[in-house]
C-alpha cells in the first residue's frame, strides 16, 4: 500500500493485468488482491520487466470490495494506461474506466501472471 489514495480501511482491491502491443490487448491473467489496513490507502502494483518480446505495456484493471465481502466480478480499467513494464503505477482509488477484453487478439501471447500488489503499513 502506499499513502495518498482514497481506499477506505479493511478494503480488499482485487487487482488483474491484461498486456498490449501491436497485438493489440491481452485477456487477463491471474488476478491478486491486497487488503487495506489503514484509511486513505493507495495500491502500488508492481509490474514485470518483461513479459515477453511482444508486449509493450500493461493495462491495470481494479475492483474492490469490503474486507470479508465476496469477490467482485466486474473490474475495470485503472486511469493512465497502458503503463511502463518494469514500473509500480499507484491505485490511488475506484477505478472508473471500461472493462477488460473478452477475448485474447492474439495465441502467441502469453498472459500475464498474476499483479503483484502491496500496500503500506
């Protein structure tokens, strides 16, 4: 977690990555979550150097939910994308944008495995 976000305390943010590139976008792959443990917490997501020679970017899909609720099962797309492989993009709160892809472009590309997510104590 890191400061300077909007996320209430004991919310549980479920994030999910898709990859982009000429292909276009990715499906999602795996998806991770990390609960708050302090009010006006942000989620930094760390991002692979490398997801293979085809990807470029990486889109940042979020969803949350109070801790102890059950999953959610729409996300949607985290502002500022398609981020920097190798960055760690701050959510900062409730993402608002579209919803990820339903289906792959392309079957050379491997989806990305599950985000990283961390929070500040």
């Amino acid at each position: 977690m890191a400061g300077g976000g909007t996320f209430p305390n004991n919310q549980t943010v479920y994030v999910l990555l898709t990859l982009t590139g000429d292909f276009g976008e990715t499906t999602a792959g795996a998806i991770a979550n990390v609960t708050t443990t302090a009010l006006n917490n942000g989620v930094t997501v760390s991002l692979a150097k490398s997801y293979g020679p085809a990807a470029t970017g990486v889109n940042i899909y979020e969803a949350d939910v109070a801790s102890g609720s059950a999953a959610p099962s729409t996300y949607h797309l985290v502002a500022g994308g398609p981020f920097a492989l190798g960055a760690s993009p701050v959510i900062a709160t409730t993402a608002t944008g579209g919803a990820p892809p339903a289906n792959n472009p392309s079957s050379t590309v491997v989806l990305p495995i599950a985000a990283e997510a961390s929070r500040a104590v």
